[in-house]
C-alpha cells in the first residue's frame, strides 16, 4: 500500500521596514562675498589670491589694497549626516571694458553635519598686463547634497 505523504510544513520569517528622514538641506551665502580687494596692475600678468581662510596674497608688479575676504556659507541639515560641496571650478568677473578668471577652492569638500556648519570660498584671480581700470564682479554657484 501508498503511505499518504504528509503536508510540507510551513515556514515563516519576518523583516523590519525601516525608513531614515533627512531634513531638508539648505545652503545660504554667509553675506560675505569673495572680495580681492584693490588692485594696481603692473606691466606683466600676475595674480591675486585669497585663501579660504580670508588671507590675501599680491602677485609680483601689482599693488594691493584692502581687506581681502573668502566667501561664506552656511549649511543646515541633519546632524549626522554627511553632505557633499560642490563649488564652480572658476569665475569669470566682468568689467567696464574687459574680464579676469578666477579658480576657486573651497575649505571643504565634505562635512559631517552639526545642525548648522559653515564652510568658505577663496580663490585665485589673474591678471592681465595692464588690465584695463574699473569695478569687476561675477556669480558663482555652490551645491550641497546629501552623501
């Protein structure tokens, strides 16, 4: 005779559903722009830089005046969290009758956020032989996203 098989038996298993909330991250200009100050050309290109940290430097055959400043941001998010920062890699500044390039660099690339934390923009600015006179200025962007 068939032995009837017997029913399989069952197995169960269970799994939690789990979600993170990050709030929203926000970045906000500090109301200090990068500034390179006044600048005396020279008859040969030189450059003008100013460190992240707010520290001017005169290239050779220019004379420099003012204060020198890094631009300023400020960064809100959830504490923990880790976000990137992206700056433009260069500004172009415009003037009455011609342009400047500035390479920019940022203090940070990556931070790990504290609520709110701040990070800095300085750069390097070129200038041409006898760069024509007059008040120069240029936008850039900077981007921050959570990692």
């Amino acid at each position: 005779s068939v032995v009837g098989a017997n029913a399989a038996e069952a197995a169960t298993a269970s799994a939690d559903a789990r979600a993170n909330i990050l709030k929203q991250v926000t970045v906000d200009s500090n109301e200090v722009d990068l500034n390179f100050g006044t600048i005396i050309t020279g008859a040969t290109a030189s450059t003008v830089s100013v460190s992240t940290g707010g520290v001017g430097a005169c290239g050779t055959g220019l004379v420099c005046s003012g204060t020198p400043t890094a631009a300023g941001f400020t960064i809100n998010g959830t504490s923990g969290a880790t976000v990137d920062i992206s700056v433009d890699s260069s500004v172009t500044l415009n003037g009455p009758s011609g342009t400047m390039t500035a390479a920019l660099t940022s203090s940070n690339s990556t931070l790990v956020l504290d609520g709110t934390d701040s990070f800095a923009v300085g750069g390097t600015l070129s200038v041409a032989a006898n760069q024509a006179d007059g008040a120069y200025s240029g936008t850039f962007s900077v981007s921050v996203d959570y990692q």
